[in-house]
C-alpha cells in the first residue's frame, strides 16, 4: 500500500534527522562538561619565523584593507615573510601590486606571486607558496579577514609542544547587524565557533581549520601530504589528515579575527553550496581512514558525525516533502493514529536546536536576559533561513555524492566600507534570472497547499511545521526578489 511506503520513507528521513540533532546535543554536552579546561601555552617569549599568506582571487574591494591590517601586524619584520598568492584576472591586480610596492618600500619582505593558471584554486596557490615559503609557520588569512596587531604575538604561544600543528581563532563579525541575513549567519557560525570547536577540542575529538585566520605549523603541513585540491573543502580534508597522522589542532577562541559576512543572498548560497559539497566530498574521502585509523572509539564516532553532517539538509528536505502525502495518511487512515502520536518526538530536533543556539547566545552576551531577547528575535529568522536552503543545499550533496566536479565559487566580498556603492558597481555579480528561484517557488507553493489541507483537516500536528517550511521558502524567494533589483554592471 502506498500509504505504507510513505509513512517508512517518512519515518527514515525523520529518523535521521533526530540522530544528527542527537549528535548535536551530545556535543553540547561536551561543551558544558569541558568548558572550563584551560590550553597550555609557552611562558616564553616564541618569535620564529614566519609566513603570512593571503590568497586573493579578484578581491578589488578588500585588498587594500587586507594588506594594510598584516602590515600592521606587531611582529619583526626581519622574521616575517608575507605571501600574497594572487590568482586574480582583473584590475585587482595592480591595486595589489601597487600597494605591495609601497609596503616592499617600508622595510615589508612582501612578495606578489602570480600562477599561470588557478589549477587547484586556493588549495593549488597555498600548496605553492608552500613549497618556497622560508617560514617555519604559516599564518594564513582570506582577502575579508582583518587580523588585530597583536594576531600572531596571542596565538603563537599555544604551540606548546611540538606535536601540535595548527592553531585556530575564532571567526568575529563586522557586519552582523547588517540585516537579517547576517544575523542568521552570524547566530550559525558562532554556534560552530562557540561551541562546536571549543567542545571538540577540550574533549580531546577532532576539530577543523577554518581556511582562514589559523597559524599552521610547516612541517605538519608537509607531513600531512600538502594541500590537496580533490575536495573543495581542502582546509577540512587537511585537518583530518594531520590529526589521523598523530598532531594536534588547538582551538583559541578567546582570539577574535573579524572579518566580513556576505551579505546578499547570492553571496550566502555560493558559501553554503561549497562548504556542503566540499564537506560530502571529504567525508567519502577521509571517513574509511578515519576508522582504520589508530584513534579512539569517541574520536571515530564524532569525527564521523562531523565529516557527515551535513547530509541532515538532504533529510530534512525528505521530511518535510513526505510530511504532506504522511498528513493525508494520518487524517484518511486511523490505523497510523498511534504511529503518528509518536511522532511528535520530532519537535524535539526544535528544542534542541533551541538550546544550542540559545547557549551560543548566552555565552557570548554572558547574561541570560541579553541572550533571551536575542534568541526570541534571530532564531525564527535562523530556522527560516536554514530551512529555506534546505533544497540549495541538498542539490549541493547529491552533487558531492556523485562525483560532479565544479569550481571553486568565490563569496563575493565587498568590505563593509564601501557597502552599496560596491555592490552597485560590482562586476562580479551578475543579473540571474529569476527562473533560477524556480525549485524554491515550486516548494512554496506545494508549503502552501500544505497549509491550506492543515487547517482543512484542523490537523494541528503537521500545520506549524508546514508554516514554517511556508515562511523559510517565502523568505528564500523574499531575499532573491529584493536583491535580483540591485543594480549590477
């Protein structure tokens, strides 16, 4: 019987979804129960040298920033060597290379290095300004990233001992209360940054570089096998391959390196689809090695709900797709009332959704008033917008899961300084026809038939998950209207 087949598809999805909320919460617990282990760091004053690496890609509006920041970094500029892994085709170019000029006339050992092609993308220009970097660490920032002064003279010390190969600092935010976009970003990524690193990393588990604003320890790098460029989640892929080769990543998260969140839609997909196909394609990569590896049982467990977390998009689609012919059932068919009465287990993923992102919040505002005013006015729009992504998102998985091999896509950045006016002028972005929003106006529509058979039925159960499937597509396709109005080149 159909019915039958819907109600199993419905409860697998379903299923998978509460395991990776699960895991979630176990990790929330691991931030609770370790918070307040301290890291060890050297007394010493640790001064080597060093290489800082900025690899650009047609980066116009940040560049100069950028450059500025390293150059304000409080360090000996005898023991400090700056790459700038430069693989732009426009006029960046010589705005890079003539602020370089400057920086070379002030006593900066700064070299501009130009590849003949972009085989590899960011990992192919780290890898060569790898192999002739004369640093014995690396420090390495994306071209939206401002590091503070005092960047390297904080986080060096935290290599105290030699088996530890990187160390990582939290990503801040200068554009958080930009809009709602950002805010929902912001909520998402300080809830990795907060509690998901620091709780892996003080319960000893495997955590991640960020591909930006970390120092790596040369050696590790080369040990590990380099970069490599099969993934698009070369940072990830590298990690897991130096922790299973026995070195350890040190997360500082007292450290904050803001840098600047994308703030168009366009800009938030494009980030989302590489992080996640980059992520598929690592976790078929690494996860055999990962449990044949020497590591412990926990390391295992959670290194594979990391490297595969990201499939909850592609379930969470499923269920709320099923859920619609799995109402029908439920209200047509009383032989699944009991069945149906169990399933309001799922509403439990909500309160634990809700009790990570509030500690994320609490944590970071330290009081609990400050944290549920925040929580009450970004989590909807966070929820909404995760959502909303859910059917982006799982075309980015399928992709990963086949073997599609597609570029590294650049997050359009355009410093918070300029705003507007570099969006208005930016060549980088261009008009996208709205037929685009297509799967996403197609889902809105099969949410709102949802909504109009709920309160048809008075089925009070499937109706506010359906409103918020609704709203999260509607705000997807709000935000695409809105910004496919900016005026672009």
């Amino acid at each position: 019987m159909w019915e039958i087949s819907i109600v199993i598809l419905y409860s697998i999805s379903v299923f998978f979804v509460i395991l990776f909320s699960v895991g979630q919460l176990a990790l929330l617990y691991k931030f609770f129960k370790n918070r307040h282990k301290k890291q060890p760091k050297l007394k010493r004053q640790f001064l080597p040298l060093l290489t800082v690496q900025l690899p650009l890609y047609n980066e116009k509006f940040v560049i100069e920033r950028l450059l500025d920041a390293v150059s304000k970094l409080n360090y000996p500029k005898e023991k400090l060597e700056i790459q700038v892994l430069d693989d732009s085709t426009d006029e960046s170019v010589l705005i890079c290379s003539n602020k370089i000029k400057q920086l070379q006339k002030s006593g900066f050992n700064i070299r501009h290095i130009k590849r003949a092609n972009r085989i590899g993308f960011k990992a192919g220009a780290l890898q060569e300004g790898l192999l002739i970097a004369k640093g014995d660490f690396l420090a390495i920032f994306d071209a939206d990233f401002i590091p503070e002064p005092d960047f390297l003279l904080k986080a060096l010390p935290y290599f105290s001992t030699p088996n530890i190969g990187l160390v990582q600092t939290r990503w801040g935010h200068i554009n958080g209360n930009q809009s709602w976009l950002t805010r929902a970003q912001e909520l998402g990524l300080n809830g990795h940054f907060i509690i998901d690193q620091e709780g892996r990393n003080k319960s000893n588990l495997f955590i991640n570089f960020n591909g930006t604003a970390g120092i790596w320890r040369k050696s590790c790098i080369v040990d590990a096998g380099g970069w490599q460029y099969d993934t698009l989640t070369e940072d990830l892929d590298l990690s897991y391959r130096a922790q299973m080769k026995g070195w350890k990543l040190c997360y500082c998260p007292h450290i904050v390196t803001p840098a600047e969140l994308p703030f168009l839609l366009n800009g938030v997909k494009t980030q989302q689809f590489r992080w996640i196909k980059g992520g598929i394609e690592t976790s078929k990569k690494i996860i055999t090695d990962l449990w044949k590896s020497e590591v412990s049982l926990s390391v295992k467990i959670f290194g594979s709900f990391h490297l595969l977390s990201n499939y909850v998009y592609l379930f969470i689609l499923m269920s709320s797709v099923l859920s619609v012919p799995a109402m029908f059932v439920k209200n047509l068919d009383p032989d699944f009332d009991l069945f149906f009465k169990l399933n309001a287990i799922f509403f439990s993923v909500f309160i634990i959704n809700f009790s990570y992102c509030l500690t994320t919040i609490w944590t970071e505002k330290n009081t609990l008033r400050e944290a549920l005013r925040e929580i009450v006015q970004v989590f909807p729009i966070a929820i909404l917008v995760s959502l909303g992504l859910s059917y982006h998102n799982t075309t980015a998985i399928f992709q990963g899961v086949i073997g599609k091999k597609t570029s590294f896509i650049r997050t359009p950045k355009f410093s918070i300084d300029t705003g507007k006016n570099a969006l208005i002028s930016n060549q980088y972005l261009s008009k996208k026809s709205i037929f685009k929003e297509l799967p996403e106006i197609i889902l809105f529509i099969y949410f709102l038939f949802a909504v109009f058979a709920g309160i048809y039925f008075m089925d009070f159960g499937f109706l506010p998950y359906h409103l918020i499937m609704l709203s999260g597509f509607g705000l997807i396709l709000y935000y695409a209207f809105s910004q496919s109005k900016l005026k672009t080149e």
